[in-house]
C-alpha cells in the first residue's frame, strides 16, 4: 500500500495506542469478563439456567413480537421510502423529517407515550379496544414498540438504492410493452430486494435487544408478555447472577450471529448495486 | 446497527418528477389512483404511528394545567434527574469524541492489518442489547463481580453509583462519533496535512488547523447524534443505577418511577423535556443533511 507516503504523518502510536486501550477498557475487558463469568458455571448447569421454561418462553416472545416488527417495518417502511422518494404531495416533507424521529427519542419515553396511546382510554384505545384489539400490555403491544423503534432502519435502507435505481430501465420496460404492474414485479422489485431484507435484518436486530420502550407497554407478564432482556433485569433483581448471565450469553450469541449475517447481506447487497 | 443511516437528500436528485406527467414517461409512473392510494397509507401510517405519540406527550403532560407541569419539573428529585442527565452526558461525549478523533486518525491516515476488524470491533455495542451492556459492568464492578470486592475494601462504588452510569453510557454511546468520523476522514485524505507538515507545522498544528476544520461537521454529527443517546439511554442505566431517588436517577429512569407511582402527568412533564431533546436532534440532523446535499451538488 502506501505505507511509505502515510509514514510521514505523525501520531499513529498514540492514536492508535489511545484507540486500542480505550476499546479494551470500555468494551473488550467488560464483554470478556461477562463471557469469563458465564464459564464459571458447569456447562450442564448453564444449559439449565438458560432453558428454563420462563426463559424459553421469554425467547420466544422476543422472537415471534421481534419478528412481526420487523415484517411490519419491511411493508410500511418499503411504503414510506416509495413515497418519499417517487411522489411529491402535500405532507411530504413533514413525513421525510420525522421518520427518524424513533431513532432520535428516547426509548422509554416511546414506551410511555404508546402505552398511554393504546391503553383503554387513550386517543387509540378507546376505539380499539371495543374492536378487540388490545395494544396496551398485550403481546400486540410490543410489537407495536418494536415497529415503532425499528421505522428509521427500514426506510433509510431503502432510500439511497431507490434514489440510485435508474430510471431508464423501467422507461425500457415500459416501451417494449411492459405494463407498470409487470415492469414492478420483474424489474423493481427485484433490485430493492436486498436492501428491503437488509433493512429488515437491521430492524429485527435492533428488536431482539430492545428494552425501554417494551417494559411501560408489555406488563411484563412472566410466560405472557415478558421479552428476553426484562427476564434478565428480573433475575438481577433476585441477585440470581449465574441466571441472568446464562440468558445474556444465549442472547449476545444470537446478536452476532446475526450481526455476521447482516454484514454478509450488505455485502450482497452492494454487489448487486453495481 | 444502532442507528439507522443518514437520509439522503432527495432535491435536486430525482429530477424527473415534473418530466413524469409527460405522455413519454407515463409507463414509469403509477396510475394516479395507486399512486394517492400509497401516498394516503404513508400519511396515516405516519399521523398515528409517529405525529400521535409525539403531540401524546405534550397533551398528556399539560392534562393538569400548567401549574402541575412547572411543578413536576421543579421538584427537587426532577431537577436532580436533570442534573444527574446533564453530568453524565458533559462526561461520556466528550470521551467518546477523543476517543473517535484518535480512533479515525489512526484508521483513516494509516494503512495497517486488522484494520477492518478494528472497524467491526468499534461497531459492536450498537449490536449488544443495552441490557446485557449493564450487566457487563455489572459482572466486573459489582459486589459480586470480579473488581467487586477490591473496589468495596477501599469504598469506593461503581455501581449503583454515577461512576457506573457513566461507563455503561459511554458504552452504549461508543461507536457515534467514530462511525461518523472515519469515513470523513478517509474522504478528505492526506495531502493536506503532508502539505502542512512540509510547510513546517507540527503534527498538533496540523491536526488543529488543518484537519479539525475539515471535519468539524462530521464530528458534529456525530456529537449530536451521541448526545442524544446519551441522554435517552434508559435500558443499561436502569441495569447499574441502582433507582436511588435523587442520587442515581436519570431522567428517563425518573420518567418509569413516576410513572410506577401512577403520576403520569409528571412522568410525561419529565418526557417532555426528552421530546424537546429529540426534535432538537432531529432539526440539527436534518439541517445538516441539507447542507451536505447542497455541497454535493454545487
């Protein structure tokens, strides 16, 4: 490379010393001692304490309410970004300021404000609940959190590769006889695809891991409506250590291995761009 | 992965819009009644999933005048919340931003290997749930924890103590100003300094009057954008901040115990303060996206 060129600037001993230190203190020697802590118990044991009934309930919840988030944030964040990038109407510039508006507040303050929504007799609820639909300390109600949260991801991901689609090839399309359902299907769609799945990926990662918007919204109801980290702030408070470091390593080796699969998609993805 | 990426301004970009209702180009647009059909889902979706929480907050502060609102905020356990908020936040930003201006100089005027597993490596809180984030510093500082009992022999408290929630938001808040940082950096690259450097400047010099400039609004970015969580973080604080009413509350912590004491009107007083924080955010961020996509095109 251009090693003999960069040599000539100073500082990368002390940055790079300053960066590697910094990196260990804050997050290497923390995560390791978490890991270190989780091998003290037998392994025997430590499946035990990470499959309990409540625990693979929890999982589940996370799982299934992370999952429909991210469903609804792949339909409707898809739905924002085509608008916002093909349309120009009233509202519209309204709608492309706040969209990152979930990433910009406070977790605990989305889970407040949507509890109130859809409790029995907020602006919401109280025409939904007669309907039958719950959202307030209901399963549903996470979900709700969840979409909510992982918005932004969904669209931002989609937006530049809408911008950069070109345009001539759905005018092609469109000459040789194509009609515009058709030119959608087999030309569009296919291109947003990756980036749509990304975004998906991103907003469910980001869904598994939640907490503060889901502990005003859910009730927190062991086997009901309890998610994966609320069991471990449970467990913490009955001092059971060894019981909420088993779920935490169940659920830190989740999030890499999706963390590997996000990054293997994003490479998919900008090669098909190009 | 925690944050989404930037929007990307749209004006001057798509410039086919006006072009479109041409006969030529009807086959690339939808038929109109699609086309509202769409527009008319975007917009409801947004009206009750992101403008109905939003004014919630302010109506459901307000629910008892005024008067309750001023009070709730001017309680003294509010305003140690806002204090507690504030310290932490003067703290862990600029920590993070020394932090990333070394971590982006090192990466982006240096070649070395490791280097993308360096970059993976600073991204990695944003994938680790605040929670298990907390119980991290739990397991080292804690009582139980490995540095526990050598920290409680010279009495001095980590958790359930600022000192812990200092750390868990620095964490948590990590990787913002590097992720902002690095790309900007190796964008405007090194001539400029090597210029400098043959002028006769120092390589503090350089950095200061050379570099800073050429960065300062990325590094904004990205401080803003740190702030932010820094203030809201609510799950790996809640995890080491032991609740101690006055003493280790933040403001979202404060925001969940008056809402568990059923004051809801001064737990979204408190709330309140946090939407200010994230509109704030959000214009500055918005405001500073337009600028970049006027420089791009000019």
């Amino acid at each position: 490379m251009a090693d003999k060129k960069f040599n000539a600037l100073p500082g990368f001993g002390l940055t790079m010393g300053f960066t590697l230190f910094y990196l260990s203190a804050i997050v290497l020697i923390p995560l390791a001692a978490l890991v270190c802590r989780a091998f003290g118990v037998s392994w025997a044991e430590f499946w035990r304490l990470a499959t309990t009934p409540r625990a693979l309930a929890a999982y589940r919840l996370s799982l299934e309410t992370s999952l429909l988030a991210a469903v609804a944030n792949a339909l409707f964040g898809s739905l924002l970004a085509w608008v916002l990038v093909r349309y120009r109407f009233p509202g519209r510039r309204l709608i492309a300021a706040i969209v990152d508006f979930p990433f910009a507040l406070p977790t605990a303050v989305a889970g407040l404000t949507l509890a109130s929504l859809f409790a029995a007799d907020g602006w919401l609820g109280r025409f939904l609940t007669p309907l039958g639909i719950k959202g307030a300390f209901t399963p549903l109600g996470v979900v709700i959190a969840l979409t909510f949260v992982g918005l932004p991801f969904a669209v931002r991901t989609l937006e530049p590769v809408l911008l950069n689609l070109e345009r001539e090839v759905e005018e092609v399309a469109a000459t040789l006889g194509a009609g515009r359902l058709r030119t959608f299907v087999s030309i569009v769609a296919p291109a947003l695809f990756p980036a749509v799945l990304t975004g998906f990926a991103l907003a469910f990662a980001r869904a598994i891991g939640e907490y503060g918007s889901i502990v005003f919204i859910s009730g927190n109801l062991p086997f009901k409506t309890e998610i994966a980290p609320f069991l471990i702030v449970t467990r913490l408070e009955e001092y059971d250590y060894a019981g909420a470091i088993a779920l935490a390593v169940v659920l830190l080796v989740f999030s890499f291995l999706l963390l590997a699969g996000i990054n293997l998609l994003e490479q998919w993805a900008s090669r098909l761009q190009r | 992965m925690g944050q989404p990426p930037p929007a990307v301004e749209e004006s001057g970009v798509v410039t086919n819009h006006k072009s479109a209702k041409q006969p030529s180009q009807r086959g690339t647009e939808e038929p109109p009644l699609v086309k509202w059909l769409l527009i008319l889902v975007a917009l409801g979706f947004c009206f009750v999933f992101l403008l109905l929480p939003l004014a919630n907050v302010f109506v459901q502060a307000l629910s008892k005048g005024w008067a309750y609102y001023a009070a709730a905020l001017s309680s003294p356990d509010s305003l140690a919340a806002i204090g507690l908020t504030l310290l932490v936040a003067a703290i862990s930003v600029p920590l993070n931003v020394l932090f990333g201006l070394a971590a982006a100089w090192a990466i982006a005027k240096f070649e070395f290997t490791g280097k993308s597993m360096l970059i993976t490596l600073i991204d990695l809180p944003f994938s680790i749930s605040p929670v298990v984030a907390g119980l991290m510093f739990v397991v080292l500082f804690g009582l139980q924890g490995l540095l526990g009992p050598w920290l409680d022999a010279r009495d001095l408290k980590v958790i359930f103590a600022v000192p812990g929630i200092v750390l868990v938001t620095v964490f948590v808040t990590f990787p913002f100003v590097a992720r902002e940082l690095i790309p900007v950096m190796q964008a405007t690259g090194s001539e400029q300094e090597q210029a400098a450097l043959t002028l006769g400047a120092n390589g503090w010099q350089t950095f200061w009057h050379v570099t800073l400039p050429s960065v300062k609004w990325g590094l904004l970015y990205g401080i803003i954008l740190c702030n932010a969580r820094a203030m809201g973080e609510f799950g790996a604080v809640s995890v080491v901040s032991g609740h101690i009413t006055g003493k280790t509350d933040t403001m979202p912590l404060r925001v969940e115990k008056l809402y568990n004491e059923y004051d809801a009107p001064a737990a979204f007083a408190v709330a309140s303060l946090l939407v200010v924080l994230a509109l704030l955010t959000l214009a500055i961020k918005i405001f500073m996206e337009r600028r970049q996509a006027r420089k791009e095109l000019s």
